[in-house]
C-alpha cells in the first residue's frame, strides 16, 4: 500500500473541457484525445461528459448545424473526431445517452 487512497488519486486524474463552441473544438479535440490515451484519462474523461451540471453532448450537438450551415470542413471533421472519442471511451453510460432520441441524430450526422 502507497499510503494513497483512491479519492486522492482521482484528484490528479481530473479533466475539464472548454466549453463546446465552434472556436474550442480544436483545443476540445486536442485535451480529448490526451486523456484518452491512458485507463484513468478515459475515467476521467467519461465523468466530466456524464456529470449532469455539464451535459457536455447535448451542447455539442447544434455545433453540427452551424458548422453544416458554414461548411466548416474542418469544424465537421473535429466534431466528428469528438464523438468518435467518446463512443471510443466505451463507457457504458456514454453509449446508452449517445442513442437517447435527444441526441442520436446529432451524434450520427456528426460521424457522418
């Protein structure tokens, strides 16, 4: 035993996104995508996009359309990279919100 409980380690395992704006999504995509390279980043990661005060997915979705509206390709092809990450984090909750009628036209036209 190191002598650190699992809530102290959890600490040092936080991630916080900027909030979902067509001007963040490079850097969103960027954090994203270094928190998913190791087991305790994708825990984090999967908390911070399921934590209710959040619901980072929903705000996400109407990025489609303006970036759709502007054809932004490389806005489209970000969005699409961020919820290819989050179906990639294979968190089970995740997957069961990303299919809820709310969202799943957005999450499939942004993987589109």
């Amino acid at each position: 035993d190191d002598g650190l409980s699992d809530d102290v380690i959890d600490t040092f395992n936080t991630v916080m996104l900027p909030p979902p704006d067509l001007k963040n999504l490079a850097e969103i995509e960027a954090m994203m995508r270094t928190a998913s390279s190791s087991p305790p980043g994708r825990d984090a990661l999967a908390k911070f996009i399921m934590n209710q005060e959040s619901l980072y997915i929903p705000k996400l979705v109407p990025l489609l359309e303006i970036a759709e509206d502007l054809e932004s390709l490389p806005d489209l092809h970000r969005l699409c990279n961020i919820m290819k990450t989050l179906i990639l984090l294979n968190d089970t909750a995740i997957i069961e919100f990303v299919v809820t009628d709310e969202v799943i036209l957005g999450v499939v036209g942004a993987l589109e």
